[in-house]
C-alpha cells in the first residue's frame, strides 16, 4: 500500500489509540465465515488495502480467495461478495437474509441510524414504504415529474448556452440541475442556479462525497473510534452533513409554519401529515427528527450519484466521439430538434438506452454499494454469518463479471443491444443494487438521466480540449463513490 508520511504517523496514532479502546474486549463467536487473507492484531487487512482504492484492492484478493472471502477492516470482519453469481445469490435469491445494512460510520455518526438509508428492522420497512409511495404520487413515472424534469433540462441547455462554447468545468452546473429535480419533489420548488443557499447545498454535497470517498473517508470508516479524535480532512464530513442538516431543517421550519393538511405540496407535507396523523401513537416512527433526516437522505442521494454519472457519460462520449454522434444521429431520427425529448422516445431509441446503461455499467459511481448485513444467522455456500455481519456486495466486480459482459474493460453499448440492435435488459446491470435494498429512487433517476442526457446533446455536440485517446476514464477516487477526474470541454452548438 502507498503510504506517505501523513499516512504513517496517523497509521500508528490509530494503532495506539486502538490499543487502548479495544483493551479487554474479548472475541465474539464469528460463526464460519469465508477464508480471506490472514489479519494482523487490531490492524485487521489495512496492510493489504489501498485506502485510495479500496475497490480495486478488494477486487484483487477474490481473485486469489474467491469470489466470497472475508476482509477484516481493523478489527472488524467483513464478507465481500464478488461476481454476479455470488452478489445475485445473496441479495436476490436471499433477500431477507441479506436486508439489513451494514456497518457505515462515516455517516451512521451523524444519523445514528435515523432516516432509511442507514436505519434498519421496521423502522426502515416503514419509512421505505412512506417514501416509494410519496415520492410515486408526487409524480415519479408520471407526467408530472417528467415535466418537471423537462423544464431542468431547459435551464441547464440554457446555462450551457451562455458558455459560447467557451471551456468550462461541468461539475457544478450538473450537479445544481439534477440537485433542483429532488428538491422540487421534497421542498416544492425549484432554485435559481445562483441562489446562495442554493449553491451552499450542492456545494456540501459534493464535498461530503469527494470526503468519504477518499483514503481519509475510508481510514475514518476502517477506525471510527481512533479517527474521530485525530485531525484530518475526515471531520470536514461531519461539518459539512451538520450544515446540510440546519440547511433542511430551515426548511422543514418554513413548511411547518405554512401547512396546510388539506393541500400536501411535496415530500416534506406529506410527513407533516403523518405526523399529525399519528401525534398520539407513541410508537411512531414519524417525528421531526426523522423527517429532517430523511429529507437529508433523499438529497444527498438524489444529487450527487445522478450528476456524478452524467459527468462521468459526457467525458466518455468525448472519448468516443464516433459514438456521441450515433446516439445524436438516432435522436434525429426519433426527436428531431425542435421538440424536447420524452419518456416515451426512450423505447425508440435502443442505442442511446444501451449508451446510459453502459455508462452506469462502466462509470460504477457507487463500485462498492452500500454496506449489507444479515438480519439473522444465515447459512450462505458452506458458511455461517452470524446475525449482523457485515457484507460488501462488491458491484464493481459484477459489472466487470467476463460471465456476463464480453468485454467488461471496454466500453461497448452492445453489452445492452442484441444482434437486431434492440435494447436487451441485463440481470449483471445493479447500477442501482438489488434486492430489498434497492435505490428507492431508481425510477426517478432512470428518467432524470435519459431526459437530462439527450436534451443535452440534442442541442450541442461536447468537444473535448484535448485528443479523445488522451482522456482518462479512471476515477480519480475510488472508495465509497467513484470521482471521476476533474475536466473541462466546450458545448458547440449543433
């Protein structure tokens, strides 16, 4: 592993401080877990990870352990799931078995299990369920939304417009529009792309995933105890979701205060509703808290993963210009340039489908998902988890499965297109996960993506500033989240 001196000195802060927070602890029964490389005393693997690119370590060691082995981060077992096969079996074929999630302490620190991406048991059963169904009668899959997402679109063209083909960096033009989609559907409204709060809101969210993402996320995520005393860049993520935190509840506040339960506006009044509908069951899992959370939970989400892969499609169509100008040629064909792109064009136009599936394929904006866990001792090919174990569904290694793509190092729209160059769906395609865990906001960003994409090249044609096979496709982070590499290009009129 490379480490610098930075690294090293907090390495053996971490070890001593370990040291004592683990004096006295004994050894639960680990049940049977898989075979993995051996762990040294409190360091766990850590050795045998680069924590700059935790996903290509991990993916590394299956091929000599197999495609289930275990993984200790410090003192911490984890089972890594690698390869469709293995990955479909437990969060598919065992889905109950393999609902809880997992051990995440860059942010469970911060939610303490509150909200749903980190909550688990009938907590997160309940609120799961109050969420698909708020977010569905606020228009996702409905003409509503696709209006709404539509009219994003408009904004960005017209953003993009104003850069006269000048170059720019992209990132946080992206992020602002896709960040106004789920914020139309959870605060009502959209924003001005130079609104200040606006602007403070992407601008956290980028640096938190940028953050987690990074070695100091993962170092922070292998030793919470140790790392939560150390200085470092790791407690910038904590500030930052805490600002994001007072951000939403300002809000909330202003909801609160105009209320109306006879004319729910969005997300936030429909938990308000909730709310007053069950004020007297103490059991309820509905309280400001918990909305405060959530909300938090479905902007974080719904901004950062959607602009990533956009960003992450537009610089590989720079790459392979011969393909930006097929997916611009059928859009002629099926649009034409004077009406916006819809849900409905997406049936006719395979290639571009197959394009954004391959992007999602190729990009793995989340390689790693997000940590699982077994609800109960679970038999799983031999062995046993005990309830609570850790697993790491590696998505990385399922999208670069040779089993299921002919070429999985190489980009290739054919991996979704069949010999007649119809759209052919892949079970190996988890860019959302699988399984009972899956995105609840799948629909929504499968709409978002197509829409913002082919709005996008429907009017200008993105032209890089330097030789397309000089353009690295390599993340430039590599951890909870893929970052890919800052760049900038031009947007030519068509």
């Amino acid at each position: 592993m490379d480490i610098g001196a930075t690294t090293l000195i907090l390495l053996v802060s971490c070890v001593s401080c370990l040291l004592l927070f683990l004096n006295g602890k004994g050894q639960k029964n680990r049940g049977h877990l898989p075979p993995g490389p051996c762990p040294l005393p409190i360091l766990g693997n850590l050795l045998q990870l680069d924590t700059k690119d935790i996903v290509q370590s991990l993916h590394m060691l299956s091929k000599r352990y197999g495609p289930i082995f275990t993984i200790h981060l410090g003192p911490r077992p984890c089972v890594v799931l690698c390869g469709y096969q293995a990955v479909k079996e437990a969060l598919v074929d065992q889905a109950e078995e393999f609902s809880a999630r997992g051990d995440l302490p860059t942010f469970f620190r911060f939610t303490q299990g509150n909200g749903i991406v980190l909550s688990n048991g009938e907590k997160w059963k309940v609120l799961r369920r109050f969420a698909v169904q708020t977010l569905r009668n606020f228009g996702m899959g409905k003409r509503s939304l696709e209006e709404r997402i539509q009219e994003e679109a408009r904004c960005l063209v017209q953003e993009l417009a104003q850069t006269q083909a000048a170059p720019f960096d992209p990132t946080f033009l992206i992020s602002r529009a896709t960040s106004n989609v789920i914020c139309s559907i959870v605060f009502g409204d959209r924003f001005d792309y130079e609104d200040r709060n606006f602007l403070t809101l992407v601008g956290l969210i980028d640096q938190i995933f940028h953050l987690v993402s990074s070695g100091w996320g993962q170092m922070y995520n292998i030793f919470p105890g140790p790392m939560s005393y150390l200085p470092g860049p790791h407690n910038r993520i904590f500030e930052n979701l805490e600002q994001l935190r007072l951000l939403v509840s300002e809000r909330v506040k202003m909801h609160q205060e105009s209320f109306d339960p006879n004319c729910p506006r969005d997300f936030i009044d429909c938990f308000l509703l909730r709310m007053e509908q069950e004020n007297q069951d103490p059991l309820s899992y509905f309280h400001t808290e918990t909305l405060v959370m959530t909300t938090h939970n479905l902007l974080f989400g719904g901004t950062e993963t959607v602009s990533t892969t956009l960003r992450y499609g537009f610089l590989i169509l720079m790459k392979y210009p011969e393909i930006q100008a097929k997916v611009q040629a059928e859009m002629n064909w099926v649009i034409g340039r004077h009406r916006s792109p819809c849900v409905e064009d997406r049936a006719h136009m395979p290639y571009t489908d197959a394009v954004i599936h391959e992007v999602q394929r190729f990009s793995d904006v989340l390689p790693m998902g997000v940590p699982h866990a077994v609800t109960r001792d679970t038999q799983f090919r031999g062995f046993l988890l005990p309830e609570g174990t850790n697993v790491i569904p590696l998505l990385f290694s399922v999208h670069k499965d040779p089993t299921q793509f002919k070429d999985p190092a190489t980009f290739d729209p054919a991996h979704f297109l069949d010999e007649r160059g119809g759209f052919r769906k892949n079970d190996a395609f988890m860019a959302f996960s699988a399984g009972k865990r899956i995105c609840l906001g799948e629909g929504l960003a499968r709409i978002e993506l197509f829409l913002l994409f082919t709005t996008v090249l429907q009017c200008f044609t993105l032209t890089p500033l330097t030789r397309p096979e000089e353009i690295d496709l390599s993340p430039l982070l590599s951890g909870l989240g893929a970052v890919p590499h800052p760049y900038e290009f031009r947007a030519v009129p068509r």
